[in-house]
C-alpha cells in the first residue's frame, strides 16, 4: 500500500511540474547505475523543487536528507517521512540537536548497503547565485558509515547539476545534467583527512562542469549581468561556462529584454484567466515565503493545493447550471490555456538571478 501511495503522489507531483515549468531538460541519466549504493550529490539553488524534479524526472527512488525544522510541521512532517526523507540537524538547530545526527548517519549507512540510493545537497544550504558554494563534509560521514559496515562496499558517488533560467521566477525552465560515476574506492587514502579532502574536491569540480559556475565572487555581478546581456541559455551549462572563460568583463549598454512586450501580454492573459488565485496568491501567500529561494517552492506548493480544489468547485457549480458534460469541456479548457500560456511564457533570464 505504502508503494502504491508513493508511485501515486510521484505522479501527482510529476503532473504539476509539468503545469509548472515550461520546460524541463534531462541529460546524462544514462550514466546511473542501478542496483548499486548511490549518493547523489547535486548542488543547491531551488529549494524543495530540487529535490522533487531529481524524484520525478529521473526514475529514482532515493532517500533525501532534509534540513530537521521542516519536519517541525505536524501537518507535512508524516509527508516527508512518507516520501523517504530523513532530518539533518544542523547548529543552528540547537548544539544537544547535533547528536541525533549520528542515528541518521548509522540509518543512512544501512540504506546504502541495502544498495539504496540517497540525494545529500552538499553545499548545506540554498543559494540563488549561479555558483557552486563550498562542498561541507557532511557527505563523507555517511560514505565512511557505509564503508564502517562493509570496507569493500561499491559505493558511487554521482554529481547531479541542476540550472534554472530564473529560479524564482514563472513560468520557468530547468535543467538536470547527471554526471558520470566517482568510484568512492579509487579516492580512498590511508588518512581519513586526505581522503575528504580528495573527495570535496573531485565533487566540487564536477558540480562547477555541470551548472552555471561564476568563479570570480568579486566581479559576479558585472559577469552575471554580461551574460544576462547575451542572451545565453543557463540550461546548457557547459556553453555558459566556457563563454565566461572567455569574457573581458565589458558589459554592453543599453541591452534591451526583446521578448518584454510578448511575455507581458502572455503572462498578463494567464493573470486575466486564474484572476481570483492569482489574487490571493500575490496579496496573501508571497508577502509570506521566508526567503526569495522558496519563492517558487511556495508558488508550486500553493498551485498544487489550490487549483484541484477550484476545479472541484468549478465543476459542482457549472454542473448545476448546466450539465456535468459542460462542465468538464469548461474546466479542461480553462486547464488546456493554462498550458498553453505557460510553455509559451517567455521568461527572461534577466530577472535578479
């Protein structure tokens, strides 16, 4: 039962990121190797939607190690356990907090020599900036649990770079590059020190191959905004990489957004048409979301929970004045325009990001 649920709200979930992105792009999944222990270690821009589209675009089933106060919630906190997801405790979390982590290190360990698979976000925090943060070692605490337990465990380590055109923006696209497999063995040292060391590195620099990365924090902005300027695709990392390489840092003036007058008419007409959610998702719901990375974690969440619900009622009531047929077409074309506007909305990459 408890699988038959799980395939049922991956599909669910899997539906509305369709509705929600315009599109989403995977590459390299290929490379993954099934049956095998396999930490996935992916970077960090989106929030909770990361987590999701690696779930719903890549035919996994991993387990997720989430930050421990979004289970504080008692009305998702069984969600999230049902949906594989282990809490992280973080300092912040209060210092007597941290000694639970070793009960999820020792699980986490078990679930890899179970030939499970898990996602760890190793940067240990979210941050829209189109770079790849400082690694954190939590991840090598759990591969050395693993090997605790079996020393010739085959575990793989694979990179997973996820881009976003304007994370918080919508409508949006994504992209997801997985990256080949780093056999965890071939890193091993006789000093444990080394050996983190080792792989912070390997996954760093492999993560910097798979998304977006603007090595130079000083002039990020000025680089940013020339890429912006350019028109580049941030869903094809390796392009954008190489083009900053080979940047003078001379941003050129007067650039001008060419899709502004299009984008606003489309996204003014989808406002037009959901004018009640859009309502109350402007004047109640985003003067709330805690910080701008969970803008669109907050907007998918909040479509989600909210449009079955209209549709529902949609139906009720145009079944009453009409009939049950009527109301249907009405509510599937309403649903089809939807659609329609959202993978034609022309995002500009030249929103903040």
């Amino acid at each position: 039962m408890k699988q038959l649920g799980y395939h049922f709200f991956k599909c669910w979930i899997s539906l509305g990121l369709f509705f929600y992105f315009k599109k989403i792009r995977i590459v390299g999944i290929e490379t993954i190797p099934f049956n095998k222990p396999t930490l996935f270690l992916s970077n960090h821009q989106n929030a909770l939607l990361d987590a999701l589209l690696i779930a719903t675009r890549s035919k996994l089933k991993p387990w997720y190690l989430t930050r421990s106060d979004v289970f504080k919630s008692k009305l998702f906190s069984p969600l999230f356990y049902f949906l594989q997801m282990l809490p992280i405790y973080r300092l912040r979390d209060g210092k007597d907090t941290l000694s639970k982590n070793r009960v999820i290190f020792n699980r986490c360990g078990e679930l890899l020599n179970d030939n499970e698979m898990l996602l760890v976000f190793p940067e240990a925090n979210h941050n829209l900036k189109r770079r790849v943060r400082p690694i954190s070692k939590g991840f090598t605490r759990l591969m050395f649990n693993a090997l605790a337990q079996n020393s010739d465990l085959d575990l793989k380590l694979i990179p997973i770079g996820q881009n976003y055109i304007n994370a918080d923006g919508f409508p949006d696209s994504a992209s997801l590059y997985f990256g080949k497999p780093i056999a965890v063995q071939d890193l091993l040292t006789e000093n444990s020190n080394e050996t983190i060391l080792r792989l912070k590195s390997v996954v760093s620099e492999e993560l910097k191959k798979l998304t977006t990365h603007i090595e130079d924090e000083k002039n990020y902005d000025q680089i940013l905004q020339e890429l912006i300027i350019r028109d580049v695709d941030f869903l094809n990392p390796m392009a954008v990489n190489n083009l900053i390489g080979q940047l003078d840092k001379k941003v050129p003036k007067n650039s001008k957004n060419r899709y502004g007058f299009l984008n606003n008419l489309i996204m003014g007409l989808f406002a037009l048409i959901n004018l009640p959610v859009v309502f109350v998702w402007r004047a109640f719901i985003k003067p709330k979301v805690p910080e701008l990375e969970f803008m669109s974690t907050f907007r998918f969440a909040f479509s989600m929970i909210v449009y079955p619900i209209c549709y529902m009622v949609f139906i009720l009531v145009l079944s009453y004045a009409y009939n049950i047929k009527a109301a249907c077409l009405i509510v599937l074309g309403h649903a089809a325009l939807n659609v329609l506007f959202i993978k034609l909305g022309l995002t500009s990459s030249g929103q903040r990001k």
